[in-house]
C-alpha cells in the first residue's frame, strides 16, 4: 500500500516551486534587458549660397574620446562622472556613424554628391580635406548634449582654416531619455556641417573672384 510521505511530498513542492521562481524571474529579467539602438540621422534640409565649382570635400580625418569609443551610449550624471548605458547601445561604430552623418549633412548643404568620409573611394584625391577632432559629445548634467570641436580644412597638406566650436542642445532632456541624446546629437551634427559648409563657400567663392 502506498505510504503517504509528508517530507517528500514537501521536498517536491519546494523543488516546483523554485523553478517556477526561477523561470518567472528569468522571464522578468528578459523582459527589461532588451537592448535599445541607435543611430544618428541627417538633419540638413537645404542648401546654402550656390558656388558655381563646387570642390570635392573628404572628412579625411575624425577622432573621438576613448571613453565615447564604445558600443554603449555615455552621458554625465555629476560633474565628471561617466554613466556608461547597459541596454541603450550604437546600431554601429559611432566614429564611423559620425563621419557619415556629417557627410550627408555637408552634400546636402553645398548641393553636391562629392562628400565623402575615408576610406570611401575618392576620398584621398579630394581638394578640400577636413580633420575633425571632437572633444566632447554627450549629455551633460544640465540635461543638454554638448559638443566640443576642433576642426582644419587642409588643401594639398596645408591647412587653410582652423576653427573651434563649442554648441550645446537647445533640448534639456532626462537621463534615460537616449533617444532625445541620439536626436540632439544628429542636430548639433547638422549645426556644426553648416559652419564647415559655410567655410567652403567662402574659400571657393574667394578663389571665383
């Protein structure tokens, strides 16, 4: 005859019960690491002075920050401390994200589809070269993105013009609010092409005359 085991009975129940803990604390877990990407998008709409010879243009050059050299989203949360995002990553390496945005924004505000970022072919033969060295690129404390950049334009290895530029958001935006960073950050790409196209046309619009 079967002996009724309380023990055993309670050992079985336990051991149920902490799988199905287990699973449901698995799934919870899934549930809020899913992983957000992102990217930066052209935000140029129009172009500038007409230039009757437009020159070829190559982003022959873009450095960044280590510390934003990584697959995660960075911002500032106090002062100098770095927050380093878990699950809001770049759909892509951000240098090369970067260069290709600003070369968008650029062709489509000189009118020309001669921009280009290296390596892309024809980048090396371009009469205008352009060095970019970003300083800072995130969101600060303030709830605004920052941008802190050096840039040259070269021709022939010379360096022509120098420039330093320091824009932030119009936009304040919340820590977790990575997409407002990614779209904030696409803008002040568009701000800063404008400055180098404008630039351009000067140069180019000098050697007409």
């Amino acid at each position: 005859m079967f002996a009724f085991r309380p023990h055993f009975f309670a050992q079985r129940m336990t051991a149920v019960l902490l799988i199905l803990l287990f699973v449901s604390g698995s799934l919870i877990s899934c549930g809020g690491s899913v992983t957000q990407y992102y990217i930066l998008d052209t935000t140029a709409v129009k172009k500038m002075a007409d230039v009757a010879n437009v020159p070829t243009v190559a982003i022959s050059q873009l450095e960044i920050p280590p510390y934003l050299d990584r697959p995660r989203m960075v911002s500032r949360e106090r002062g100098s401390e770095l927050h380093i995002a878990e699950y809001h990553q770049w759909g892509g390496r951000l240098r090369d994200n970067l260069a290709r945005t600003l070369a968008d924004d650029l062709g489509i505000q000189l009118g020309s589809p001669n921009i280009s970022a290296a390596p892309q072919p024809g980048s090396m033969d371009a009469d205008i070269s352009l060095l970019v060295d970003i300083r800072q690129f995130e969101r600060l404390p303030d709830g605004h993105v920052h941008l802190k950049v050096r840039w040259q334009i070269q021709q022939t290895g010379t360096v022509i013009q120098s420039h330093t530029n320091y824009l932030s958001s119009n936009i304040r935006m919340d820590s977790n609010d990575y997409t407002g960073m990614a779209q904030a950050m696409s803008q002040l790409l568009g701000q800063l092409s404008a400055k180098m196209a404008a630039a351009i046309v000067h140069i180019s619009s000098s050697r007409e005359h």
